[in-house]
C-alpha cells in the first residue's frame, strides 16, 4: 500500500499551531467572520493540493488532523472542522482512493459526527 500524508485542516492548524485555545476562543467571540474568512483561504488553497495527491500513485491519502475535544469544543468540531474532512474525503474519493484520518484523543464526545461523516 503506498500513502501520502496530507496537512492538517486550516482550523486544526491554527488551533494547535498558530494561535492556541485561549486566543482563538478569543478570535471566535470578538472577530467570527474574520476568523472564518482566515480559515476559508487556507482550506482552498489546501484542496488544491489535495486534488494533485489524490491523482498520484497512492492508494491512500492519511491526514493526521488530531481530533480532539480536550482542545476544541465539540460545536466547533462540527461547524468547522467536520464540513473540512468531508470535503477532504470528497476530493479523495473522486480520484478512487481512500482517505485516513487520524484523530488522537477525546473523541467520545463527538462519535456521532464522526460516525455519519464520509470519511
């Protein structure tokens, strides 16, 4: 089987890398729409690479996006972490291929979601 690592989402990475929790909780009560539109271009931009691996010789695409509510609230996850691993998975399954996602951590919280995502 041959695998190529995709990035995080652009809400994950800026949770954990670029902002933190306290910040970006701060970023979604006083700046929401700036916040969104920051995380809308990154995510273009990612689906775009995106579609390039999917048409190479991998069987299988492996995002290690870390999901967890330890971090996140499960609200979020749903609103704007989940809509970008879809996407993801969709980009991926139009090309043949799978898509793994990694997720470490408290998930309990969001089983359903994940459950009935399409990934």
């Amino acid at each position: 089987m041959v695998s190529c690592n995709a990035e995080d989402s652009s809400y994950r990475k800026l949770l954990t890398k670029k902002t933190g929790v306290e910040n970006i909780v701060y970023l979604f009560y006083e700046n929401q729409n700036e916040l969104e539109e920051t995380l809308h271009d990154p995510a273009m931009h990612f689906n775009k690479q995106l579609k390039i691996a999917a048409q190479g010789s991998s069987e299988v695409i492996v995002c290690y996006e870390n999901t967890n509510v330890a971090n996140s609230s499960p609200m979020w996850f749903e609103k704007y972490e989940l809509p970008l691993l879809n996407t993801y998975a969709d980009i991926v399954h139009q090309y043949g291929k799978r898509i793994l996602i990694h997720m470490c951590g408290r998930i309990n919280q969001i089983i359903k979601p994940i459950a009935g995502a399409d990934f």
